[in-house]
C-alpha cells in the first residue's frame, strides 16, 4: 500500500507512477502558478535575486511549494518516511560515497562569493537567503522525500527511485520559461538539475535523513543566487558535474543487491 507506517486518517491507496506523475504536476501548478500569478511587471527571470522585485514573487512561490509539499506528505501519511530512510529496508551507503555530503559541503564553501556577500545590501540579502533556506525545503520536500517514499510504495527498485525521481527533479526547471527564462536555457538548466537531484539523492542515502540534503542543497543555491562574479559558479559546475558522473559510474556501490540499495515496501 502507498502509506508507509501512517499515522491517523491518512489516504489509505496504492502507489503508482501516475499518481507520483500527478503529484509532480501539482507540485509545478502550484510553484510556477504562485510566482506567476505574483511576478510583478517587467521582471525578469534571468536577473533573478539582482533586485527586490526579481525576488519577493520567486520567494513566495518556494512558500507556495512548501506548503503543497506538506500537505501531499500528510494526507499520504508520509512524513516519518519524508524525514529519514528505515535501514531494515534501505541499504546503508557504503564506499566513498559515505563522505559525498562532506565533499559537497567544501564544493559549496569553496566556490562561494564571499566577496559578493558583503557587498549586497541588507534587506535583499535576507530575501536570498529565504529562497536559498526554502528551496531546501521545498524541492527536497517534494523529491527526496515525498517522490522516494512513493515510488518506494510502487514498488520499484531504488535504482529506479533514484533515476526517477532525478528525471522529475529536472524536468520542474523547464517551465521556468512561464517566468520568463529563455526556453534553451530552461532546458539546459533541466539537464544540469538531473545531476544535482541525483547528487542530492546521494545525500540523503549517505546521511540518511533529508534534513542533511534539505540543508545542503539550501547553501547551494543561496551561494549561488547571491555570487556577483560567475567566476565561483563556473569553477563549481564542472567539479559537481565530474562528482556525479563519478556516482553514477561507481553506482553499483547505492545499489549493491542485484543493483539496487532497498528493498521495496
């Protein structure tokens, strides 16, 4: 069944592909819907976190997603599953790929712009800093909790849970161009999210709790939404990029019975 050890009146229904499909539609209604809806003439997606007003409706948006996040994980009967994975039925990280949260974590405080912090006025710097704590919240919320519980539930086997909910996590950065990103760059920006997802899905294995990738990929946005020189992100892009073909060479080691890490529930 879809619920996993669920708690009073949760939505008692089998897990399948089409509802996390719908579940990762209604995450993208609400998102995009809510910064649509509250992006205020003129601005412009590409500038965004530049100014106030390229911030606040990207911000309330995150909120929007939080909170459709938490209800999906509620009414599911979800959240002890959300919080960490039950080792009797995931596998243990094992390998090199126990340290990638701390590898990640110097990636993201060596490539920061700290120049570029103390430059950036007060008031717009506490708005990034809410989109860099929401979009942790948020977008790990949505998939690596709520889509890895449920594709869990299908069952599937975790290299499929992996693969999946990576592919999802991307494919919610193209309709970035209803805010007003250039489609090629929504696009690219998708391929480049997939390898983020699947670093963030490392994360999590490794530390077993989502509030370790939740905090992790919250610093690495906020580093990049608030760098003034591209120079730290373009340093940063081509090691992470080489960091996760090297997961996804070395995998075996997430999925090491019969390729996978779990077994299903």
């Amino acid at each position: 069944m879809c619920h996993h050890r669920v708690p009073f009146r949760a939505v008692r229904t089998r897990c399948s592909v089409p509802l996390v499909i719908a579940l990762w539609l209604g995450y993208i209604v609400v998102w995009i819907g809510t910064a649509a809806v509250l992006q205020p003439d003129g601005a412009d997606f590409e500038d965004a976190f530049d100014d106030l007003d390229n911030s606040r409706y990207l911000v309330y948006g995150l909120i929007a997603g939080v909170i459709y996040g938490s209800v999906v994980a509620t009414v599911f009967g979800w959240w002890r599953d959300v919080f960490a994975d039950d080792r009797t039925t995931v596998a243990p990280v094992t390998g090199w790929h126990r340290f990638v949260p701390a590898i990640a974590l110097v990636l993201i405080l060596a490539t920061n712009d700290y120049p570029g912090l103390s430059d950036l006025d007060t008031e717009l710097l506490a708005w990034i800093i809410a989109a860099g704590v929401l979009v942790g919240i948020s977008e790990e919320l949505m998939f690596r909790g709520n889509t890895i519980v449920a594709l869990r539930g299908v069952p599937v086997p975790e290299s499929t849970v992996w693969l999946l909910s990576s592919i999802l996590f991307a494919l919610i950065h193209v309709p970035n161009f209803v805010l007003g990103a250039p489609p090629a760059a929504a696009i690219v920006n998708a391929v480049v999210a997939f390898f983020g997802g699947t670093l963030f899905y490392v994360v999590r294995r490794a530390s077993g709790s989502i509030l370790v990738a939740m905090l992790t990929h919250g610093l690495w946005d906020f580093t990049l939404f608030a760098a003034e020189e591209e120079a730290y992100a373009n340093i940063r892009t081509p090691v992470y990029l080489i960091l996760v073909i090297l997961i996804i060479v070395t995998r075996r080691r997430l999925f090491p019975t019969t390729g996978d890490g779990a077994t299903s529930t």
